[in-house]
C-alpha cells in the first residue's frame, strides 16, 4: 500500500529545458511495518511520459539522528540534491541505452566537490541492466551543480 504525503512539487529546468522533474515522498506500508520514501520523476514535456524514475527508500530514525550530528565542517547540501544528479543520470542512460532497466546508484561511491560559490560537482557509480537478457554494467556519473539554486547544469556517464 503506498500514499503520497502531498502533490509532487514541480521544478523545471534541473534535467534541462526538455524535462520536468516531479519530486515527492510518500509512505509504503507492508506486512513488515512502513518505510518513507521520496522520489523524483523525469517527465518529457512534449509527450508528458515518464522517462525517468529514482526512487529512495528513506533511511531509519537512528541514521536521521547520526546525520545530524554531523559536524557542521561538511558542505551544506541545502540546495543540492543528489537525486536530481541522479533523475538526470537516468535520463542520459536511457539516450545511450534506450531499453535500460534495473537501474540502482551506490550512494557510497558519491563524492561532492565545490571548487567555487556557483560550481558544484557530484560523482558516484551504479548499475544497470542496458538491454533485456544482457548483462549488467557498472557506470560512473558526473554532474555539474549550481549550488545556488541546485539545477543540474550538465550530466556525463562514462
């Protein structure tokens, strides 16, 4: 059983003029007990089809309360979403590989670097399956973030 917690909230130009990304949260409820989660969702404007999806199952109450802890010498993600680094990823996996599926990103392998006040970049690597009965592949993202309002400026796969 999943509820949204409200309407997704609409933000244009992170994925570039031709998308829209819809993002949200919302609660899952099963037979082992409920879990949050948020999403983002990449939506072709032309056609108003989904071409992307990144869903994120929220962490427990315990890491909440030891990521606040943190120190405050950690840079301040307050604009920056590494979901929207990742909705756009999605989209540029499906221009290389357009019947990709099983897509999933290993938030270990991010690496945020903030050479000035209006340049950001965001590594990291997941894993996909490019085509039906084939063989998974590794890949590595990078993204170019303004860290002011947090648009996804450009995004690489290799």
């Amino acid at each position: 059983d999943v509820t949204f917690q409200r309407p997704p909230v609409v933000q244009y130009g992170l994925s570039g003029d031709e998308q829209i990304v819809l993002r949200g949260s919302g609660l899952g409820r099963s037979t082992a007990g409920s879990r949050g989660f948020t999403y983002n969702c990449n939506v072709e404007r032309s056609t108003n089809k989904v071409v992307g999806l990144v869903v994120q199952a929220a962490p427990p109450a315990a890491a909440l309360a030891a990521a606040s802890a943190r120190p405050p010498a950690e840079p301040d993600f307050s604009e920056l979403s590494p979901a929207a680094c990742e909705s756009s990823a999605v989209a540029s996996l499906k221009q290389r590989w357009p019947h990709v599926s099983q897509i999933s990103f290993d938030p270990a392998t991010r690496t945020f670097r903030q050479p000035s006040a209006i340049r950001a970049e965001l590594h990291g690597s997941g894993r996909a399956l490019p085509s039906p009965g084939g063989k998974s592949a590794v890949f590595v993202f990078d993204c170019l973030i303004d860290p002011r309002d947090g648009r996804v400026m450009r995004t690489s796969i290799s």
